[in-house]
C-alpha cells in the first residue's frame, strides 16, 4: 500500500509538478472558458436574429403572402437563408466546422483563440436559434394583439413583450446549451489552441503517462459541469417560484 502511494506520488509530481506543467492545466482552462463565454455571447446573437426571422415568416406567412410586394420576397429569401444555415451547421460536425473556419476562412489569421470563438459562436447560434424560435412560436398570439392594443409595431411587439417573454421561457435550455458548448470546446486542439484537454495531452506526451493527465482533465470538466447544473437547477426553482 506504502508503495503504491509513493508511485502515484512520484507520478503526480512528474505530471504537474516538474517543469511547473500544472500551469499548462491552468493556462488550457482559462482558454476553454474564454471560448466558452464569448461563443455563448455571438451564438445568442445569433440565434436571436434568426429565430426572429423565422419565427416572424412562420407566424406571418399567410399576410406576407396575401399583402406580397417586396416585403414578402425579403422575408421569404432571408427564412430561406437561415434553413439553409441550420441544415449545414446542425448537419456537419463541430470539428469539421472549426477545421474549415481554421485553414480555410481565416487560413491568413494569426489569431487562434479568436478563430475558435468566432466557429464555436456560429455553430452553437444555430443551435440557439432554434430554442429561441421554440419559445417564441409558444408564446401565445394574444401577445401580438396586446402588444399592437398598446400601439406598438411588430418590431416593437417583438422588442418589449415577445423576447423578454421568451428569455424567460427559454434560459434553463440556454443554460444547458452552454454546458454542451463547454464540452464541445474540447475539440479545439484539433488547430492547436491551448485549450484544457489540449494541455493534457501535451502533459501525457512529455510525461508518456496517459492516466494522470487525462484524469485530472476529465476532473476539471466534470466539477464545472456538476456546479454549472447545480446553478441550472436552482434557476429553474427560481423561476418555477415565479411564475406562482
């Protein structure tokens, strides 16, 4: 028993003590949430905007056709646009997406970290976008009409009534999509950002000790995920006591 606790002594000493590798750990975690947070921000951004337009086209579709004129071809082209940006995301893999945006689209960029915020954004805002048009198509029509008795416009109606409605509505969904997103970042090794499972892998391969570094890596995910649905939960009861 003495002798096995020594062993992993020695080894958790050369995984993260030598060379002061456990700052590797430290540096790849920050990264990961840095591109966790700002990709949450842009594919909200997002999927805000497009689940506007395609919640308005679905919900409007019968007077935009029936009034026709321009305004019925530009919704019709922008809906349009955004299904074709939800089959490809949502039909391609993450790390295919971040590959193309890595050595394609920004192939001349120096800026790693923000290639990654920029291809986790745009794929998590589809995402996004489709639990935001959820939670608008289920707010209820008398909405719109008391949002129009109050003189506002569609635009108006959407702004102050509709959206925060659906926020409401939709945030434990948000919140577990950033979770998701968090774990998906794992991939962004794949272009050589120093993300948390990327600093892991390079302990293991100058160690050439696979069980320390990855464990300890598989630790640190797992207590983020543990405290972020603790958070989750607790907003759910919350917002569970307020609509009594």
């Amino acid at each position: 028993m003495k002798e096995k606790f020594i062993e992993l002594k020695e080894e958790f000493v050369l995984n993260f003590i030598d060379g002061g590798r456990w700052k590797w750990l430290v540096d790849g975690l920050g990264n990961t949430l840095i591109i966790t947070l700002f990709a949450t921000l842009i594919g909200a951004l997002i999927g805000v905007i497009i689940a506007t337009v395609r919640s308005t086209y679905d919900k409007n579709f019968e007077t935009l056709q029936k009034n026709g004129g321009i305004g019925y071809y530009v919704m019709k082209v922008l809906n349009g646009i955004c299904k074709v940006y939800l089959a490809v995301i949502r039909g391609t893999p993450v790390v295919i997406q971040l590959l193309i945006i890595y050595f394609i689209v920004f192939a001349k960029s120096n800026n790693d970290l923000f290639i990654a915020i920029f291809a986790f954004g745009v794929n998590s805002g589809a995402y996004v976008a489709e639990i935001f048009r959820g939670g608008i198509m289920s707010i209820d029509n008398g909405q719109f009409e008391a949002g129009r008795s109050l003189g506002f416009n569609y635009v108006q109606t959407m702004i102050y009534i509709v959206i925060p409605q659906t926020i409401k509505t939709v945030l434990p969904t948000l919140c577990n999509e950033f979770i998701v997103l968090l774990k998906e970042t794992s991939v962004a090794g794949y272009v050589g950002i120093m993300d948390l499972t990327k600093a892991g892998d390079l302990i293991r391969g100058r160690t050439f000790s696979a069980f320390m570094p990855l464990i300890a890596v598989a630790l640190i995910y797992l207590t983020i995920v543990l405290i972020l649905t603790k958070l989750v939960s607790i907003l759910e009861r919350r917002l569970r006591r307020s609509e009594r």
